[in-house]
C-alpha cells in the first residue's frame, strides 16, 4: 500500500511528522485538541456530520451514505482509513479525493501550526481533514473512525447529525481489550447526548452495551429488528417503507450496512427523498469489498474464471465471508491469503476453510507488515500451500475443466498491493 502521492514534498512532510512520536498508534484526545485549538477549531465548522464506528462494515457504511447524499444533489466531504493505493483516498472534499497540491499545503500549514510538539501521523491527517472539511463547503461530512472510538481522534467532533456503529467483533486487542465487552465499550465512546445512532446486527451483549451508553447520554439508538429492518429488497421504519432495488456491494453482511447508513440518514434533518436512497443503495461504489477484478491479474486466469479481492482480516470478517462463500457453492474456490502481522490468521481462516478447494498463504513486498508465509500456513493447520507471492499463487492454482472461483483477502494492505497490480 502506497503511503502518499508522488513527490518529495509530501513525503517530506510525512517523515517529519514520523518522527514527532515514537509510537504510530497511541490513542488519546488531547493532543489533536491543543492543535485544532491552534487551528482556530475546525471540528467546531464542519457542516452536518455522520460519524461512523464499528469493527467491520464502517467503510462499507460510509459509501453508503455517500452515495445515498450524492444522489440527492448534496456536496459530500467523507474521511475514511486506511487508503488502498494512494494516500488521497482518505479526504473526499465535496465529491472529489483531495489533490495532491491542496493536501500538502494544508499539511504544511498543519505541521506549522504544530510547532513539533508530539502527535501520530493520524491525528495530523485528520487534523487536516478537519481543516479542508471547515474551508470548503459542503452539505455533510462523513467521518470514519480510525481505532476504536472513545479516544480516536475523530472524536473530538462535537455532537454530530446522527452516528453509525457497525458489526462489533474481536479486533485491535492490544488497543481497545481482550473482549467483545470492552472492545463494544471502546466504539460506543462516540454516542454523544442527543444524537440518534443507527446499529445493525450485534451480539446480545454487544447491544446492551451500545443501549446502555445511549440512555446515560440521552441518545437515541435505532437498532435492527426494534427501530429499523431490512431484507435488502425491502427497508422499514418509523419513517416509512422503501423499496430497494438490491446493494450494489455483494454479500449478505452488506443488507446490514446499507440498512444501518439508510437509518442514520432518515434520523437526520438532511432532506433526502427515498428515490435518492434506494440509488445510493444501488450504485455505492467501495473497493476492495468482494470486488470482482478483470484487470491484468484476471488475465492470467482461464477466461470463463472468476477472481475476487476482499480486504477482509479478522475473525469477523471470515465469519461474514463464509456466509456469503456458501452461497459460491457452484463452482471450486481457491483462496489466496495474506495478511498483517499483528492479526489472528486463525481466527480469519477457521470459517473459510471448509469453502476452499485449495488454499495459498501469499505475502507482497510492498505490502504493510506482510505476516510471514509460514505462520499463515501454521494457523491453517497445515493445509495452506506457500505462493509465496499472489502472481505465483494463480500461476500454480490447478486448472480443471470446470470453471472456478478465486478469492484474494486476508488484508486492506494486500488488497492495495493487489489493485495495483491488476491495473
């Protein structure tokens, strides 16, 4: 996964900024709040504002949403992480990724601002989407949560138009703790009095929890099968029926999404008729979530295969996953996995493995804390073939004379790596 646009400008910038705090992630408020106070708080300027948490699902929720306002004839400024192949990615300035120019200038004038007091890279960045967001107009601002949610950065917005929090599962333990309790606790931090939340589906415990916060803020939560349902075709609440003409994302898990983005919507005063709703639903774009490729690398492959890349890496995501695989059954699926060092390979993978008719254990060498080769294959038991690379792995998959399935997943960090490569 690239880092940043081309040019030494901003990586110059970027490795300044690198060295102002020994650790990349280390979660606090008060740091980002002494800068923005610098910067004249433009938290505080930021027009309508939809904050999105969760363990799975938020990227997904945030396209959602977008497209949903798009089609409605709204500028949308969107705030997302990590980016896939270019650093840009992350800041959507009214409709458009932000330019090369514009996110180094307002990175320059963060970093002044700064006076090289120690911050994360993050809170830099979202500090400078904080500052975009308040100069240049738009009609509302999605905002994506980086880690966790009570102490991430973006959560020093004031009380926002409504808030999203997605699938809540086991992730980040050294950050957020070692259960679902905790780890729901942590991403229920961005309930702020007053505002209306939209949840999807969640452990029982997990909703308590989110319940619970929400009644001590005196928010509202809008919870699946109480407030809000969907089948993906159909969407119902205290607003009424609409009529969906299916996700464009594929996958079962992506009803939740798009039912948790169209509730948060409807709970706003964002004036956003139903026929742009069932649009957004049926035109969200979001790569990377079981995206059909039909680039270079899908070349290499017989022309009447399949080849999928979701960026999919925790234990979560192999569940939702293999919901959707066992509806792949019609063909043999060969899996290629990579994935970051620090997550659970064998949580990811126990789910998926009765689904594959082969399985490759790949790392890149420009991919982010690639987890080594032979510890995919430990975690699955053995079963896992070494690529050692995704070129090597398609290369070696066996061709029968049926058609078959690919799927590429394990990490957002391969997952670049990947779209690059496919061209």
């Amino acid at each position: 996964m690239s880092d940043a646009p081309r040019g030494g400008r901003f990586d110059a910038i970027v490795a300044r900024l690198h060295a102002l705090h020994p650790r990349a992630i280390d979660l606090s408020l008060g740091r980002l709040e002494r800068l923005l106070s610098g910067l004249d708080h433009p938290e505080r300027r930021l027009p309508p504002t939809i904050h999105v948490a969760g363990t799975n699902g938020k990227g997904s929720t945030c396209a959602f949403l977008r497209a949903c306002a798009e089609a409605a004839g709204m500028q949308v400024h969107v705030y997302t992480s990590p980016h896939l192949v270019r650093f840009n990615e992350r800041i959507r300035l009214a409709g458009t990724l932000v330019d090369d120019s514009t996110l180094a200038d307002a990175l320059e004038t963060v970093e002044s601002i700064n006076h090289g007091d120690s911050i994360t890279v993050f809170e830099v960045i979202t500090a400078v989407a904080f500052k975009l967001f308040a100069d240049v107009p738009a009609d509302v601002c999605v905002l994506e949560v980086g880690l966790g949610g009570r102490l991430d950065a973006t959560n020093v917005i004031p009380p926002p138009a409504a808030g999203a929090i997605t699938s809540i599962s086991i992730d980040h333990r050294d950050w957020l703790g070692d259960t679902i309790q905790q780890i729901a606790r942590e991403k229920a931090g961005i309930i702020k009095p007053g505002m209306p939340v939209a949840t999807g589906a969640q452990l029982p415990g997990v909703l308590n929890i989110l319940q619970a916060t929400a009644d001590a803020s005196g928010a509202r939560l809008l919870a699946r099968g109480r407030d809000w349902d969907s089948d993906g075709v159909r969407y119902e609440d205290a607003h009424g029926t609409l009529e969906l003409p299916g996700s464009s994302l594929p996958g079962p898990h992506q009803i939740d999404n798009a039912g948790i983005a169209l509730a948060a919507l409807r709970a706003t005063a964002l004036a956003i008729p139903p026929s742009a709703l069932a649009y957004g639903i049926a035109h969200a774009e979001w790569p990377a979530r079981l995206q059909r490729l039909t680039g270079q690398l899908a070349k290499t492959l017989p022309a009447d295969w399949e080849l999928w890349l979701d960026g999919g890496h925790n234990a979560g995501a192999g569940e939702v996953l293999a919901q959707h695989l066992a509806t792949w059954a019609d063909r043999p699926l060969h899996l290629v996995v990579g994935m970051k060092r620090s997550k659970d390979a064998g949580g990811f993978l126990s789910p998926l493995l009765p689904f594959a008719t082969t399985l490759w254990a790949v790392a890149e060498s420009g991919q982010h804390l690639a987890q080594p080769v032979e510890d995919i294959v430990a975690a699955s038991a053995g079963l896992a073939r070494i690529g050692p690379t995704v070129a090597d792995a398609l290369a070696r998959l066996p061709r029968t004379e049926l058609p078959a399935r690919v799927l590429i997943c394990g990490s957002l960090y391969l997952a670049g790596e990947v779209l690059k490569a496919d061209g």
